[in-house]
C-alpha cells in the first residue's frame, strides 16, 4: 500500500474446478511471474522465490514468545487513504472524503500478508491458498473457514466480493487503481472467490490487491458506505476500535479472541493490548507531550529539533532512548510539486528555474544540521534510479521518442545544480533567469511578468510552520527575480480538501514504494487518466502520453532486470520535464522513546511497523512507572 508520507501509496463465470483443478497440495518457492499456474500457492512474490515455505511458523524478524500487554502511546509516522495524523472526523477510512485516523487497517483483515523482511512476498491471510489461472487473469482464493468478524460472524466470500466491487466503484481513489482493470469478482460458494481480470492488468496487480482491507457485506447493508460516521465499522482484525475523544485521541483495542491469533502470520506481531493515538496539531505541544511521557514513542523528521531539543531530563537520566534505526530498502521519494494544471507552470523552463532557486546546500548546511542527502530520483535509495548515460536498453525504450522528448532525457540522468552552500551563489540564479526569459517572462520595474504584464505569484501550501523556515532561503531566491512568493498555511482538514481537489501552486509530496514497483502504483502518480480524479496523487497534474506509454513499459516487465530498465528510462523523462524539485533524504529512522519496549534486531529491511513488532517490557514499564 502507499502512505501519505516523506507514500503513500491497492465476465467468464467459469469459476469452477474444471479451471483450477480439484484438491492440491501447496507448491512450494513459486515466483508469481513464473509457472505454475492453476495449482494451490501458500504465497505469491512479485519476481524470484518466496522465502517462507507453506509449513513456515512465525516471520523471521518478530519474537514469537514477545508477552503480550500494555500501552503504547504513539504518534504516526505514515498514514494511508483519508487518514489525518492531526484530527479525526469520521471512523470511515476507505473513501475520500473526511479525516480518518490512522490505523484503521488494523481493524481488518486482508487476503495475505506482506512479509516485509522480503521485497514483495505475501503468505496466506483470510486467503488459505490462491490459484492463478493459467492466462494469468483469474485468481481464486479459498477463504480460510475459521475467518471471523469482530461479531463472530463468518467472513466468507461474499464478504470479499462485495468489497472488491465496492472498492472499484466507490473506494478512494487510491484503492480503486488496483480494480481498474478488474471484470468482476465472484463468490462460487461460501469459501472461493475469483477475481476476474480483463488481460490489460500488470501481473503485479494482485499484489496490490491482496492487501486490501475486507470489509462486511452485512454491515454495509444496513449502513451507508459513503458516510462520515464516528461508529467504527465491523472488523475482523487483531484490533477493534475502543475508546476515542473526536480529533484528540483514540485507542485501539487488542482483539481477545481474534480467530487469527495463533495463526504463523499472526504470531509475535500485534502485542500490545492498546495502541493510543494521540492527535496534535501543534508540534511542539506534541513534543512537550513527549518529553513528559504522555507519548511514548516519536520519529522525529526535524533534522534541527533532533540536533538541539533532545538534551531533557529523562534523557541524561536513560529513561528515553534516543537511536537511528536502519532505512528501509525501498524507493523513495520527497519532493516539491507543481501543479501544473496552471497555466504559469505549463513550460518546463518555468519550472526548472524555480527549482535553481532551491539552495539545498545552504538549507543542509544552516537548517538541517546536515543531516540529509540531496533526492534527484522518483526512485532514490533504489536500482530503479537513472544514472549517469542511459544503458543500450533504456536507449531502446527511449529512441521512439526522440523527436518528442527533451534532449535531456537521452544524455547523463538529471541532477540538480550544486550551490557553493554559501547563501549568495549567483549562478543558479543567473540559470535560472535565463530560463525565465526563454519561457517568455520578462523583468519590468523589479517584477517577472508575462506577456499581459502580469506578475508570476507562487504560493507553497503548508500545514506545519516547520516548514516557513526551511522556504525563506527558498522564497528569498525566488523574491530576487521578481517572483512574488508566499507561503500559506492552513490547518490539516482545509490542507486535505486542497490537495484532493488540486487546489494549490506548489505542495509537498513525500513517499516510498515497493522495490517491485508495480505500474498501479505509478499510474496513481503519474498516469494521464488519474490528473484530474480527485484524490488521487499525480499531484503534479501529468498528462503526458509518453509518460503514459513508459508506465506501459514497466507494466509488461516480467523480472526485476526489465522493471529496472523501464523505470530508469521513466526516471530520466520525469526529470527532463521538471514537474518535481527533488528535496532531501535520510538513510534512517530517528526515535526517541521512554524505555519501556522490547524489540527484535535486526530490523526487517523493507517496512517497519513498530506498533506491530515492538512489546511492552514489564520490568523496564514498572521501573519507569515507579520513577
């Protein structure tokens, strides 16, 4: 799935056993790009073999005997679909429209789960087994028997159907990009559905949609799908929704009698009786929060406050631990964003000019301690990422365009200009002038102007004031060539609405993909079809056939060698057209947190959910407690 960080960001009715065959016994090490087909899989990977085999017991990075227990008061630090780390509104996470808090996901079950010590392998959830036709366009999955709902209802097939269809015609827009390409879904009994997919899907659409939470067709009966309702929903997850305070707080219960909580799964993941969210809108009341013990745990994402603010008390007394843990090996990606749905944005020239602007060495060096690495990519961190002169395969995707491209994308991969981090390099500027000019702006009276004689005005839309002192260098640059830049900020609801209806000049974007990034994921990004959905994430407006055509490249990859190829020949034409003013990166988490946890080392390498494998110490929690 993607989360909203830095993602973020899902016919025949010929269903029987004469497709798939009768009763099998588990195959064991299948890659989903390769055979078999129409035979019992415990597991699917995007390319390669799975790691687990059908008779795995628990996933190697959690602690199968972690106690179960306490509290942990946490603040996220990703979100996904309409969830909000700033207030809540509605417990209704899977459609557009309100303020969901996160974690919503815990409350449901999906067909598999993701082991995340594994680029992109999922194992049997609700879904025992699934089989894959041998078109490759049906996928059948024999619902385990022993799935319950929180009510103790059966959860069954039709409960998985419905989703599906619901999902496809009214989820949010990031769930209805896995089930665009979907014909139908189809319960033929109690245990087994079928997805039925037209042929036009990447085969690694499934695992988009294994992940997908399943909803209770019986409870959508009687209650309207679309609403914005403070009663949660019926779940059928290791947690349930207990008590909250609307936009301030909200716990999540551990599930007693989850019928899933023995299964390998399941095992050494979820232990604690209570997750608490804790909802702030100011920053640093949520700091001051922490530092009083009232939040357990914070990533913190403040190069400076890292830097200076964690010298309190219980730090020099050990009671709160302060620690880099390892990032995670995905792509990913941090950027400004243009709209360029507005007219001002529409030359290339435009935007690569105000990009100059941003003194990235100077802001590393005065505001984040040098904390961070200059991003260049959609897919930093990543082999996915263009360098250097592009290879003889990527030369192949690439040379059908040639007189349509920018010649950039045919030479050495984009990076953006280095300042001498003094705070008064001319060059970029000058660059960036020239390119004004070229574009058709000129200087009048201390102004850039267009041909009318109107000023080119660029507002930054912002929810946190963390983010005005790291763009007054920014808007200071800008302001020096006659640019009227300003920056607004709003409060995280009307920062929402704004971003699902593309109403904004420049926003930030931060997220990270799976290293098998799927064309679903890039279409939601950067397709054509998804520029004006609102709700989606081509936030910069793309409408590139080209684009488009290179998304369709990495659609048709059957193996991590030719996904890398078509995604490096789709980075370098990204950066020739400039929608993106690439930002910074890290190479870890930054954690503080009241040492009271017990966790497992090392961590796994391509997601990192601490909630979920983290426990409380009870020697360490009473010690604290008594302090």
């Amino acid at each position: 799935m993607l989360t909203r960080r830095r993602f973020n960001q899902f016919a025949s009715h010929a269903t029987g056993a004469a497709l798939f065959g009768g009763a099998f016994g588990l195959s064991t090490n299948i890659s989903l790009a390769a055979n078999p087909t129409d035979k019992p899989l415990h597991g699917i990977s995007a390319f390669g073999e799975l790691k687990y085999k059908p008779n795995y017991t628990h996933f190697d990075y959690v602690n199968p005997e972690a106690p179960k227990g306490g509290t942990m008061v946490f603040q996220p630090a990703y979100w996904y679909f309409n969830q909000n780390v700033s207030t809540f509104n509605t417990f209704n996470s899977f459609v557009l429209k309100g303020d969901a808090p996160p974690r919503m996901e815990y409350c449901f079950n999906a067909l598999m789960a993701r082991a995340i010590d594994e680029p992109d392998s999922y194992y049997g959830m609700l879904a025992e087994w699934v089989e894959i036709s041998e078109d490759r366009n049906q996928y059948r999955f024999k619902i385990r028997e022993e799935a319950r709902f929180h009510d103790g209802s059966a959860l069954t097939a039709e409960d998985v159907a419905f989703t599906f269809e619901l999902f496809k015609k009214e989820g949010h827009p990031s769930l209805q990009i896995s089930f665009v390409e979907m014909v139908s879904a189809v319960a033929s009994s109690d245990n087994h559905v079928t997805l039925i997919f037209n042929g036009k899907q990447s085969d690694r659409v499934v695992l988009n949609v294994v992940q997908v939470p399943i909803l209770s067709k019986a409870y959508y009966s009687t209650n309207a799908f679309d609403a914005s309702s403070m009663t949660p929903p019926l779940g059928s997850g290791a947690y349930k929704v207990g008590k909250f305070s609307a936009g301030a707080w909200v716990e999540y219960e551990r599930v007693e009698n989850y019928w899933a909580k023995d299964m390998p799964f399941n095992i050494g993941l979820n232990n604690f009786d209570r997750l608490r969210i804790e909802f702030y809108s100011n920053r640093d009341a949520s700091f001051e929060a922490f530092k009083k013990g009232k939040i357990h745990l914070r990533e913190e994402f403040t190069s400076k406050s890292w830097a200076t603010n964690y010298d309190f008390p219980a730090i020099n007394e050990g009671k709160v631990i302060k620690k880099i843990f390892a990032g995670e090996q995905n792509p990913r990606f941090q950027a400004w964003v243009f709209n360029t749905r507005r007219q001002k944005f529409s030359d290339p020239r435009t935007r690569q000019a105000i990009g100059l602007c941003f003194d990235f060495e100077w802001t590393n060096k005065n505001i984040f301690y040098s904390a961070y690495k200059r991003a260049a990519s959609l897919f930093e961190n990543s082999d996915l990422k263009a360098k250097g002169m592009p290879s003889e395969a990527e030369f192949e995707i690439l040379e059908p365009y040639r007189d349509k491209l920018p010649q950039d994308a045919y030479g050495e991969a984009i990076i953006p200009m280095k300042s001498d981090s003094s705070g008064n390099d001319r060059k970029p500027l000058r660059q960036a002038l020239s390119l004004l000019v070229g574009a058709g702006w000129k200087r009048e009276e201390g102004k850039l102007v267009d041909a009318e004689g109107k000023q080119l005005a660029i507002e930054f839309l912002i929810r946190s004031s963390s983010f005005e002192r790291l763009l007054a260098k920014f808007i200071q640059n800008l302001t020096s060539l006659g640019i009227n830049a300003t920056i607004r900020l709003v409060d995280a609801s009307q920062y929402q609405a704004r971003l699902d209806g593309f109403d904004y000049d420049i926003i930030m974007t931060a997220n990270q993909m799976t290293p098998n990034v799927s064309a679903e994921t890039l279409r939601l990004f950067l397709h054509s079809s998804t520029a004006e959905q609102h709700g989606s994430r081509n936030y910069a407006g793309i409408k590139n056939p080209i684009i488009d055509q290179l998304i369709e490249e990495a659609h048709k990859a059957d193996s991590h060698k030719t996904l890398r190829t078509a995604a490096r020949a789709l980075d370098r034409v990204l950066r020739s057209y400039h929608y993106f003013i690439p930002n910074w990166y890290s190479d870890g988490h930054r954690m503080a947190y009241w040492d009271r946890f017990g966790y497992k080392e090392p961590k796994p390498d391509y997601f990192f959910p601490v909630e979920q494998l983290w426990w409380q110490d009870e020697e360490k929690a009473k010690k604290l407690d008594q302090s």
